[in-house]
C-alpha cells in the first residue's frame, strides 16, 4: 500500500491494461570486412552515397567484396545497414600530424582509421575568410582545409590545391577525391565552434586531439601531410572477431573502443548478418554462426565459394541461423567500367530487407528479382537445383529467356531439421521472440500474481493478433493462429517461491509454396454435366 503521511487529497497515476508490444525491425543489416579507408566503429550507413563517404569506393574484388556488397544491398531495396570496417592487427597506429600551438599545447589531426590510407591525407591551416580584428590570440578564427587522395601515394608537390581561382597544371598532379573545408572556427577550447567540436561531429577523415607535442607550420599556407601509419599485409579470422578494447594511441572516445564482430554484437537492431569476403576466410563463417545463435536475434547470409561443385555439395554447416546461396553473379562496377564476378551476399541481403519492408518477415524472401545482376557464374538448371534445394543451397536462375529477369529461387536454411527449413519461418521466430523480449521488459519486479499474469496474456495476444492479422499466421481465426497460457497450468508454487512468471506460447507460422502442383485429368462430358 502506497503511504499517506498526513490528512489530504491524493491524486495517482496507474496502469492496468495491457501495454502494447512493438514489433522490432527485421530489415537492418551489419556488414563487415574491408574498406578503402574509414573508421573502425560500427557506422550506421543509410544510403551507398553515405557509404562512399565514410568508406570510400570499390577497392577492386582482388582486396575485399566488401563495396559491391554494400551497393548490392542499396540497390535490391535494404534502406538502413551497420558497417563495421575490419583492419589488420600488424596496424596497430594511424596516421597523424600536429600542426597548430594554441596555449602551450599542439593540436594533433589523426586519421579516423588505422592504416596507410591516412598518409594521403593533407591538412591546411588558414586564417578564417571570417576572422575577426582585435581579438586575442586564445580566440583567433580560423580555416581548416581538408584533402584525401585514393589510391597509391600523392606527392604533396603535385596536388592540385581546389581552393586557388587560378591553376597552373604541372605535370602529374593529381586532384583530391575528397575535400572538406571548415571554416570559422574558434581555438577558444570552449567555444561552440571550437576547432575540435567542428572537426570531431563533421569530417569524415580525421580527428582532433590534443598532444604535448609543439609542431608548428613553417608557411601556413602549405598543406601537411599525415604520416607514421602502419598497414597490415592481410587479415585474419581474430581481426574479424575485433576486440573491446582501445587500440589507439589517442583518447579512444575519438575513434571508438571496439571494433570487428564484437562491436557489431553490441548493435541491438542488427537482424540479417553478412561477412561478404567470407569466401576468402572461411573460417570467418564459424564466428557469424556463434554470433548468431548466441544473441538470437539475427540471420547470417553465406555465398558459397567460387569454385563449388553443384555435383559433389559440401555443406559448412548445419544451422537454423544461416542461408547459403550459390552462385555468383556478374556486375558492372563503375571505377573499372568493367563487369566483375562479385559473391551475391548483399545482393541477397537486399531481397530480405526489400521483402521484410513491402510485405513482412513471414513472407519467404525468394521469387525476386537480383537487381545489378547482370549474368550468373553458371547457368543453374533445374536437374542442377534437383540436387542442390533438398540439402539447404538456394540457387539463383536466370529466366531472361521468358523475360523474367534474373530471381532468387530458394529461400531454405542449411539446417538439416525439417521444422526450421525456410528462412521466413526461422526469422519469424526471431522476430516475436526479440519483439516480445523487449516489449515486456516492464513485467521484471511486478507482483507475481494473477492480475500480472493476466496483463502479460494481454500484451502477448494483442502482438500476436495484429501479426496473424498481417498474414503473418496460419489459421482462419487467432484461435487456431496462436495461444498464449500465462496462469496456474504454467506457473506453479516452485515457480512462485522462485521468482519465475512462464509464459507458454504457441504459434501456427505460414510455411512458403515451394511446390504448386495443379492436377489436371480428362473428364468426358456426360461426367462433367453430372458433377455440375
């Protein structure tokens, strides 16, 4: 009973009906791999333009899939994805400069990633377009000028500077791929333009910290270059697991705390999960598997590898929480303006985002068209699909030929139980199961008695008629779509003594046509008028 201290009026808030039940996203994507340049964090990413950005372009399929997986993703119809670049751990430092003395102190640029992309970084420090008269040298405004170059190394000698009216070319020069021009700032530390704030929230590139060196700039109006970066040779299967703690050298608030799968494990609305250089590493593959059927909330996509036999299979797994599609398709990519042979991963990842957006996660992803796909490695017969469907391969046809277009025709797990063999149904699951998780994390601590019971059975049932009424269910009324038992037949005086309230659950899930049989026999017309 609440307590009533002294004589008066008191007005309460309460609650008794059921609280409502949001169903989470089923449509976001985290990608992991290598990247042209960019930050180790997770980087939410929602758009290829607003990739680009951040990561930069195709590196060429020799180095990563990466980017044309990304691109894949976007153009089959994904709206929103994690990207977490992965990173050698032989790079253990990124590129930096110290260019600026404000109050005994110097102000170091480092690049927002480790590796020796950051050496193709120039910084310019200028007087403000803005700067003001009369002000103190602690408030002095001024202009930082940012520029990258991709590829191999620039010569700062032949960089063609963007910001000069007039350009006199020389031989070799080269223009920057990226600019990023932040003018009046304030070196005032607490000033809401100061240079780090302005630097820290907008660039891409770098970041700004401060260091006890003094490196000042002989001639300001020179572009420094970044440098003392390390590159690591290749990657491994525990760069790809990432770590949780700092890898920097400067304050690891600046270019975040953890990196590879452990970072993406953090990121909550992750459901479908792809590593598309996985054909490179394959042992890769394992630790998206334990990702997966640890958190229980997200679905890895696999490419089987580029020489896979379709006559003699081999399974890597056996698993409820991955699908494994086959075989790679040909794409245009714009840097080379030639068509490359690219693993369908995130093309693939694109179709369950673009599915689970315009129709639901209980529709199986499959029938669709492979948007950017241009040819397949090898034509996939049905004799081929005979043999590759029943074991969990989800096969990509071309059906150009009765102007179909290219479709995804498979939508199985690679588990070998016949209760989880179609990916809507075990994303399904996925998806009451995190929606009813975090929906009734209001139950913890209430009273465990009837009345609670009661408003859970509520919560539950509401959730779940409004997903049999999206077609989510099987049956022509809720009754025979789900039930929900939360009282004395689930719960009983151990239970009670114990702090355990159980909820027991069950649910009809729509299982794809895989099949459509039309029996079709002849009938004599005195048969057919009888039967009318």
């Amino acid at each position: 009973m609440p307590e009533y201290p002294s004589p008066g009026v008191y007005v309460e808030e309460g609650s008794t009906g059921p609280k409502p039940i949001k169903g989470v996203s089923t449509s976001l994507a985290g990608f992991l791999g290598l990247t042209e340049r960019g930050p180790e964090d997770i980087r939410d990413i929602t758009s290829w333009a607003e990739y680009s950005r951040w990561f930069g372009g195709h590196m060429g399929v020799d180095k990563s899939f990466m980017s044309y997986a990304v691109q894949g993703f976007f153009d089959n119809g994904g709206k929103r994805c994690f990207v977490g670049r992965i990173v050698g751990g032989a790079a253990n430092q990124a590129a930096k400069v110290a260019i600026l003395k404000t109050e005994g102190d110097s102000t170091t640029f480092v690049a927002i990633g480790r590796g020796t992309w950051g050496e193709n970084i120039f910084v310019r420090v200028l007087s403000s377009t803005k700067a003001k008269k009369g002000v103190t040298a602690s408030r002095q405004w001024i202009r930082v000028q940012i520029l990258y170059f991709s590829g191999a190394t620039v010569d700062p000698l032949k960089i063609v500077d963007p910001f000069k009216k007039t350009k006199r070319m020389i031989k070799d020069q080269r223009s920057p791929d990226m600019i990023e021009d932040f003018d009046n700032l304030s070196l005032d530390k607490s000033a809401s333009n100061s240079v780090a704030a302005a630097i820290n929230a907008g660039s891409c590139l770098v970041r700004l910290a401060l260091s006890d060196q003094v490196i000042t700039l002989s001639k300001t109006n020179e572009f420094r270059k970044l440098g003392e970066s390390q590159e690591a040779i290749s990657v491994s299967v525990a760069d790809y697991q990432g770590t949780s703690e700092p890898i920097y050298e400067v304050d690891p608030e600046l270019l975040g705390k953890s990196t590879g799968l452990t970072a993406m494990d953090t990121v909550d609305e992750v459901s479908i999960l792809c590593a598309p250089d996985h054909v490179k590493l394959r042992d890769i593959e394992t630790q998206l598997i334990v990702s997966c059927q640890k958190l229980k909330d997200r679905f890895a996509i696999f490419s089987t590898p580029q020489d896979f036999k379709a006559e003699s299979p081999l399974l890597p797994f056996d698993t409820t929480f991955g699908a494994l599609y086959h075989p790679w398709i040909w794409i245009h990519d714009p840097k080379t303006r030639q068509d490359q042979l690219v693993p369908p991963t995130g093309h693939i990842a694109g179709i369950i985002a673009r599915t689970d957006i315009e129709q639901g996660v209980f529709k199986a992803p499959a029938n669709a068209v492979v948007v950017g796909a241009k040819k397949l490695q090898s034509p996939i017969t049905k004799e081929i699909q005979d043999l590759l469907n029943p074991i969990g391969v989800n096969c990509i046809r071309d059906f150009r030929a009765v102007g179909r277009g290219i479709r995804l025709w498979g939508a199985r797990t690679m588990s070998s139980d016949p209760e989880w063999r179609s990916i809507n149904v075990r994303r399904l699951f996925l998806f009451i199961e995190e929606s009813i998780d975090e929906g009734t994390q209001w139950v913890l601590f209430e009273p465990n008695n009837e009345v609670t019971w009661g408003r859970v059975r509520l919560s539950v049932s509401n959730f779940l008629t409004t997903i049999w009424r999206d077609g989510g269910l099987l049956g022509s009324k809720p009754e025979e779509a789900f039930f929900v038992r939360c009282d004395r037949t689930t719960i009983d005086e151990d239970d009670i003594q114990n702090g355990r309230l159980v909820c027991q659950i069950g649910i009809s899930p729509i299982r794809p046509a895989e099949f459509v049989v039309f029996r079709v026999s002849q009938k004599t017309a005195n048969r057919i008028r009888n039967r009318e």
